[in-house]
C-alpha cells in the first residue's frame, strides 16, 4: 500500500544529504502508532539469510528547489511524502495514526533545519500492473554486490547502469526474492523478472551531458558518512505481476528504508 502526505512549510533551507534524517522521522511517525513495532523495525529488521529487511520505501518530491553545496533552498512551500510498504496493519496503519498525532516531519543536521507539517493523507490504489511494464525512478535505484579485492579481501560494488545487464538482474531477482519470502513466508519459484534500462532517456541524456548515476552520501550523527552510487534511469520490467508487486511496495533495489528505489508505473 502506498500513501501520499502533503506537506507545507515555511522553512527554506534543508539539508542535502537529508536522506537518514527523512528516515528517521518516519520511525518517529510509527513510533506514535506502535512504538514497539518502531523499535522492532529499526533496531531489527526481518531477518533473512542474516540480513535485515525493513520492507518499506519512501521519496520526498519537492515542487522547485536549487541544489548548492550541501544545502537545498526550497522555491515552494509544497512538497509531497510518499510511503510505501505491503505491510498494512502493521505499518502503513500506524503511519497514518502517528501522521495525525504528530502532524509534522522534522530534517535537521548540524547546518540546517527544516520542518514539514502533514496537510492531508491520502491512501493510493495500486495501478494496474501488466507482463510489460514501464517505470519511472521516485528516488534513485541502489544494487550492489561483494567484489574480491586483489588482496582476496571483499568489497562493496555498486551497480552502474551501463554494467553487465545480466548480472544487474541476477541481483535485482535476488532482492526481490528474498523479500517475497519474508511478506509471504514461501519461497518464490516462479520466472525471474527481466529489467531493461530505457535505452532511448539514457542516449538522451547522455548527449545532453547529464549524469545518469548519482552518489550520495548517508550522513548519521558522530558516525563516518557511508558513500552509496545510485542509478536514475526509467526501466522496464517484464514477468510475473507476483514479483513486481513485492518491488512496487518495498521498493526495488537496497537501501529502501533509507529512501532509495521507490518507482511508479508510467
């Protein structure tokens, strides 16, 4: 399910690297409809394989704003939140609850400090999903794998779009499986889904000298900033509506509750 918060304020300057902050306040929201599935949730996780799934995502879209240095200036006083996340009861449920208890969100670093207020909450039906179908990017897409170092040691890869088309849907698949095992407690053994990049936006946009991957620094208090490289590319993807549904409501890729991967049906 997938909710649509309106937003307003008064503040003009926010933080760039907002993403941890804009997390935390949306366990700040859950906290006031349960507060002991909001420390479930952020101090475990589902656990699959031994690692943790949050199984929500989320994007602020702004109206106008200006990006400089590590800021961004607000030219509108709207902007919109959107939430997602297949677990209704549990989630989304106590989401609406703490958005009318709390009534606002909160992004501040040690710079700047910006605060939205809830206007309105409004639930979003799911669209209409085909064995086609075609996605634009609410917030960037992250995919990642180990790498072996020289050393024998392993690293961190982070999936650009012009990388190998196979392996990327290898990962892709991965993720979504092992999140359809966590909503539904099976294992999926239908078809993997295909993903294509849309081939025409990125020859578009490469002639226009616009990047089409993005890094992005987490940024928590007293902790090093984690460097993530994230890809904005519509795509599309072909296969069973079961899996694209799972991504459609968690999220596709890594780093979801972060605010990463959330998409929406063109």
């Amino acid at each position: 399910m997938r909710l649509k918060l309106s937003l307003s304020t008064s503040d003009k300057l926010m933080p760039v690297n907002y993403y941890y902050y804009l997390s935390s306040a949306i366990y700040n929201l859950l906290q006031f409809g349960s507060p002991q599935f909001a420390s479930f949730l952020h101090d475990i996780g589902f656990k699959f394989n031994g690692k943790p799934y949050k199984l929500f995502c989320f994007s602020l879209r702004f109206n106008n704003f200006l990006i400089s240095g590590n800021r961004i200036k607000l030219l509108s006083n709207n902007a919109f939140l959107y939430i997602s996340s297949p677990l209704v009861d549990q989630f989304i449920t106590n989401i609406i609850l703490g958005s009318f208890e709390n009534n606002s969100v909160e992004l501040a670093d040690s710079n700047y400090k910006c605060r939205f207020f809830i206007s309105s909450v409004e639930s979003l039906p799911d669209p209409s999903f085909n064995q086609i179908n075609y996605f634009k990017l609410l917030s960037p897409i992250v995919l990642s794998t180990k790498k072996e170092k020289p050393d024998g040691s392993l690293s961190q890869y982070f999936f650009r779009y012009s990388d190998d088309i196979k392996e990327i849907n290898r990962v892709f698949n991965n993720n979504l499986k092992n999140k359809h095992f966590i909503i539904h407690q099976k294992e999926y053994l239908g078809p993997d889904l295909l993903l294509n990049w849309d081939q025409d936006y990125i020859n578009k946009k490469i002639a226009a000298g616009i990047r089409l991957t993005k890094k992005i620094s987490i940024v928590k208090p007293n902790e090093r900033p984690i460097d993530i490289i994230a890809n904005e590319v519509p795509f599309s993807l072909s296969g069973p509506v079961e899996l694209i549904k799972v991504g459609y409501h968690c999220g596709f890729g890594e780093k979801n509750s972060m605010g990463f991967g959330l998409a929406d049906i063109i």
